[in-house]
C-alpha cells in the first residue's frame, strides 16, 4: 500500500501539468482590440464540459518582457508561458458574466502597465440585452 501511495505522490504533479498543456492546447486564443476590449463567450451552460470555454488571451507584450497581472483580478485567472511568450489563461464561469478591468504588468528593462476590459457574456444573455435596446440604424 505504500509503494502505491509514493508512486500517486510522484506521478501526480506530472498528471497535472500534461492536463493543463492538454487545456492550453485546446484554449480559443483571442487578443484585445484597440481599445483594450476583450470579448469572451461562455457557451454550453447547462451541458459544459471541462475542455469548454478556455481562453488564452494574448496581450501585446514589448520584447524581452514577462507578464503579471496586478490586484484585483477574476480568479481563476493566470499567466502561462507557451512557445516563450507570456499569455492569460482563464475559464470563467456563469457567475462571472460581466465587465472585469484587468491590469495587466509588463515587467522588463522598464515597467509599464496597461488596462484592459474583459466582457464575459454568453449568447442568450446578449440576444435578451439587444432584444431590450432600440434598433440602431
């Protein structure tokens, strides 16, 4: 019995990190616009699946930098590194539909920062808000 609970011990951390670079491998990458706006959907609520609804998001990061993201930001929410850049990795969940500012810390020779919005919404929710704005022609 504890041969079995030594080899779980060691074999464990290894099953963790192949699962999350499995997830980075099937995250739906998306970058903000111009204006710092990041658009996430959260599809399949009733029947989502583990796999579902993972997002990378790549911030444009000045060379030779690293990313960190600065109090308060979603939880969940964290900094990856994948083919040697820096990204956001997050799955949100229902309960975080919404509008998340999100300051993002590029630390480097200088140390600037930049604010990005993050919209997370699923489709019925903006089909049900459209539905309630008048038509814009």
């Amino acid at each position: 019995m504890s041969i079995i609970a030594l080899l779980v011990s060691i074999l464990l951390p290894s099953l963790m990190t192949a699962k999350d670079s499995a997830l980075e491998l099937i995250a739906m990458q998306v970058a903000p616009d111009k204006d710092g706006k990041v658009m996430l959907e959260i599809r399949n609520l009733a029947y989502r699946k583990s796999s579902e609804d993972i997002y990378t998001i790549d911030v444009d990061l000045p060379h030779n930098c690293r990313l960190s993201l600065k109090e308060p930001y979603p939880p969940g929410m964290k900094i990856i590194r994948k083919d040697g850049e820096d990204y956001i990795r997050w799955r949100p969940k229902v309960s975080d539909i919404g509008v998340h500012p999100v300051t993002v810390i590029f630390t480097g020779v200088k140390t600037t920062e930049k604010d990005i919005t993050v919209y997370v919404y699923n489709k019925k929710l903006l089909d049900e808000q459209r539905e309630g704005q008048p038509a814009q022609n």
